[in-house]
C-alpha cells in the first residue's frame, strides 16, 4: 500500500469511505475491507456507525497499530470542551484507546477557530489522537488553521474528483506540507465513468474506469483517496490501482473534466467556497 507523507503522519493512500454505511452492513465491510488490504478507515460521529466501525475492526485479525483510523467531530461540537469530549465519545463507541487521525468535520463561524484549533491540539498532547487536522476548509480557513496550531495539521479532507477543480486548495496544502483527502473521489460513477478521457485510459491500462480515476487521484502528489462501497465485490477493485501509471497526457486529460465544476456536498452550513 502506497502511503502519503503528510507534516510526520503515515497515510495510506487508498481508504474506505463509510458515510451512510450502518449496522451490520457497516461492519461486514470494514472486516472485509481489512481481509483484502485497506490499512485506511474514515468515519465520523455525524454517520452514526461508529460502533459497527468498531466491530468490524475487531473483527479482523490485524493488530490495532496496523490499522490508520479516522473520524471527525461535528461543526456543532468543535468548541473548547465540547471537541475534546466529542473525541472521547468517540474512542468509546469504536472501543479504541486513540485515533490515527481527528479532523475537524466543517468550519463552524459561530465558534471562534482559536477555540477549536486549541481544543483539537489538546486532545492530541492528550494521546486521544495521533494526529489531527480539519476538513471542508477554504483557502482562508487553512491559512489561519494552520498559524492557530501548534501541531502541524496533516490533511484538509474535501470533496474532490475530476469535475471540481480543487487546485487552489492542493496548492495551499502543500505549501503546509498537508495532504488533501478526497471525499466522493468517482464524484457518482455515472457520466464520469463515461467521459472519453477516463474510458480511453481504462482501455489503454486494462483497468475500469473506476481504477482510472483513483489512480488519477494518488498519482497527484499528497492526495488520498476514500471511496466508499456497500459491495464487499468492490473492495479488491478500489484498491487495485498501484500497478500502473497513467501518462502525463492521460492525467491531462482527465484534470481537464475540472471546467465543469460540479459540487456534490453543499449545504447550509457549507463556507463560503474558493472560487475555481
């Protein structure tokens, strides 16, 4: 497994998404995803899974300090107090002693950054996180993070695939020394799948489609990957993509889809976004 070096943490650069995933199902997967060789698990207190993450942690045989975990504290608990009690929260429902990784889940403007910032700092100095760092941050947002804290933040995990242009956000985070977490990496299948750039690669490499596009995504320096599946069948294929290499032309071509600008994830409570 191909790892990202982001600000001293170790990440593996293909995870497993696991937003909407539940109960059982949740944990059928992670065990699964675990058996076939994901190092990388995501979750968050907003998915509500938790508990079956943490089942299907143990259900597999690999020792904990194999495994990177992560997860992520609401918008409405990240102020002082509030986040590191959240992050305890959230050992207890996974039945683990620390995180890999805590990121704060959005930005929220009603609580000061300080505030937040200082607490996610507090629950690393107290062993509760390995490493921590924010997701769903603006250009803005990232610059004042990353002067707030006294750790070093090691990823701003965002939505990114080929239809949404990310570049002013991979740029800010290198300069950091960050890595950028792409959630929603295939956007939704569908017309990408379909788009010619991503079809023709596939047909040159002997790949799907899928294969193409997460590869386009590590081949990009300090980017990760979280694809989520409810198929157990889908798992070997997700994480099948560091035997080839797509051509300059071909990752071209396919950063060229970026015109469109697609969004899948905006909500209310969503920052003001950088312009393309």
């Amino acid at each position: 497994m191909h790892r990202v070096v982001a600000n001293g943490a170790e990440i593996p650069a293909i995870g497993l998404g696991t937003w909407t995933l539940r109960g059982a199902e949740c944990a059928r997967i992670v065990e699964a995803a675990l058996e076939v060789g994901y190092r990388h698990i995501d979750t968050a207190a907003m998915y509500e899974n938790e508990e079956a993450v943490g089942q299907g942690l143990r259900a597999s045989s690999l020792p904990r300090e194999e495994i990177f975990l992560t997860s992520k504290v609401w918008y409405t608990d990240i102020g002082a107090g509030r986040l590191q009690k959240a992050a305890e929260a959230s050992l207890k429902r996974l039945g683990v002693d620390y995180l890999d990784l805590l990121l704060i889940h959005w930005p929220n403007p009603e609580i000061p950054l300080a505030d937040s910032i200082g607490a996610l700092n507090e629950v690393r100095a107290a062993g509760m996180a390995r490493n921590i760092g924010v997701a769903n941050f603006t250009l803005s947002l990232i610059a004042e993070a990353t002067r707030l804290s006294e750790a070093p933040l090691v990823t701003n995990q965002v939505e990114y695939h080929p239809y949404l242009d990310q570049s002013k956000v991979l740029a800010a985070c290198r300069d950091n020394g960050m890595a950028v977490t792409s959630y929603c990496p295939l956007y939704r299948g569908g017309p990408l799948f379909s788009e010619p750039a991503v079809v023709a690669a596939a047909e040159a490499h002997g790949k799907t489609p899928a294969q193409v596009v997460l590869r386009w995504h590590v081949q990009q320096e300090g980017v990760v990957a979280i694809p989520r599946t409810t198929k157990v069948e889908r798992l070997p294929e997700n994480i099948d993509v560091f035997d080839f290499a797509l051509s300059e032309e071909e990752m071209g071509a396919i950063s060229r889809l970026r015109v469109a600008n697609r969004r899948i994830c905006d909500y209310g409570f969503s920052p003001k976004w950088d312009a393309p």
